[in-house]
C-alpha cells in the first residue's frame, strides 16, 4: 500500500512540474523573481550556519567536516587568484661559457599570470558583492 501511495506522489509531483513549466512558458515568470533568487542566494548562508549550530553528534561531525573542507578550497582559490604576477624560474640548461650570475637570474625569470574568472565570481558571490549592470550609452552626433 506505501508503495502505491509514493508512487501516486511522485506521478502528481512530476505533473505539477510540468504544468508549473508550461505557465511559466505561457505567462513568465514575476517581475521580482531575480530579485528574490538573489536575496534567498545571500541568506543561504545564514541558514547554513544556523543548520551548524542546531545539528548535534555524528551529523554535526560530517556537516562541520564538510564545510571545513569547502573553505579550504575556497581560500586555496582566492590565494591562487590573488597571486596573478608570480615570478618563477625556467629550468633552462645554463649555457656553456662563463656568465655571471646577476645575468642568469635575470635571462630565466619570467612571470607567469594566473587568472580564474570562476574563482573570481564564486568569491563576488560569496561575499554578497553585486553589481548592477550600467548600460552602455551610444555618443549622438552634433549633425
């Protein structure tokens, strides 16, 4: 009998989906809606740590776990992105002859750029950093 009943939930929750896409073809969507994806977005976090707090025992062990590990990479990112001129050394085979050492130093440094977009937006995002987009206004002629 549970299994007719989830079976009759899933079949209803796969109509509703269907029809909720159909009115959203057919009407779009609210005029706030990005608005309201934005906001829900900055509040997550909130809810996250209030999730931290409440959770008790192994649950929490694995969530904190969890987290830790996602801050981890997210400051690796940042770090990386916020080394975009890092002086590194070519592992070049020194020429035959004799040339002093100030020369060498300066023949094999080159810079290397590393740049992330990605890192870039997830950390605007993380930050609640949003910036409104100006539009770009054509220049009239005098004529």
């Amino acid at each position: 009998v549970s299994l007719l009943l989830y079976l009759r939930r899933v079949r209803e929750a796969v109509v509703s989906t269907q029809s909720t896409g159909l009115a959203q073809k057919r009407h779009g969507r609210r005029l706030d809606h990005d608005e309201k994806l934005r906001k829900k977005a900055a509040r997550s976090s909130h809810k996250l740590s209030m999730k931290a707090k409440k959770l008790h025992g192994l649950k929490a062990k694995m969530y904190n776990k969890k987290r830790h590990a996602e801050k981890i990479q997210m400051k690796k990112a940042i770090k990386m992105h916020e080394e975009k001129q890092t002086k590194a050394r070519d592992s070049e085979n020194v020429q035959e002859g004799a040339v002093p050492a100030y020369l060498l130093d300066r023949e094999t440094q080159t810079r290397a750029k590393v740049l992330s977009n990605m890192v870039k937006q997830k950390r605007k995002e993380k930050a609640g950093k949003w910036t409104v987009p100006i539009p770009k206004v054509k220049a009239v002629g005098e004529d």
